[in-house]
C-alpha cells in the first residue's frame, strides 16, 4: 500500500494505493491522521484501493470521526470496487455521508 499526500491551498488530497487491510493498518492510521491534523480539509481519494477489509473500513470510520471531533471537513470519492463491494456488503453507504454509487444487484 502508498499513501501520498497533495497539498493545494489548505486542502490536503490524500490517495491511497494497493491494499487497505489489517496488515497495512498500522502503517495507515499513522500516515491518515497524521494529514488530518495538519490539514485544514482532507480529501481521500480511495479510486486506487485494490483491497479493503474491515481494519481499513473501521480506519476510515476513524478517521471520520476525528474529523467531526476537529471540527475539519472530510470527504471520500472515487471509490474503488474493492470500497463499494465492502461499502455494500455492511451497508454503510449513508454512514460515509459521501456520494456512492453502488451497482446494482439483479438483472436490467
């Protein structure tokens, strides 16, 4: 897994690449708040996350709630179909409060 970090202005643009799993957690809430907290804005872009578990759903979780506690904006986009499989599977789209689109189940 890479994370790198973009800083334009006072938002901070965070792309996280490669796994997102318990073997990386430590690593990742390290690097995650770590932007946070000298951020004004963070921004994840998550378009590069090949596989996500549940340690990389509760980092996200986490790292949410910080956000709310610091009084920062916080926003999710580009959600891999790693994030959206698991997004769907515990049916946490409306917890995120970003927009998500999950395919559709079923036929057309």
């Amino acid at each position: 897994m890479t994370i790198s970090a973009v800083y334009q202005n006072e938002r901070c643009i965070v792309r996280i690449d490669g796994a997102f799993t318990i073997y990386e957690a430590g690593d990742a809430k390290h690097h995650l708040l770590g932007d946070l907290n000298l951020a004004p804005e963070l921004e994840v872009d998550l378009a590069g996350v090949t596989e996500i578990d549940t340690a990389g759903i509760q980092l996200l979780l986490l790292l949410k709630r910080e956000a709310a506690q610091q009084e920062k904006p916080l926003h999710f986009h580009g959600h891999s179909k790693a994030v959206l499989a698991l997004i769907d599977l515990y049916n946490m789209a409306g917890i995120f409060g970003d927009p998500v689109v999950l395919e559709g189940k079923g036929g057309a």
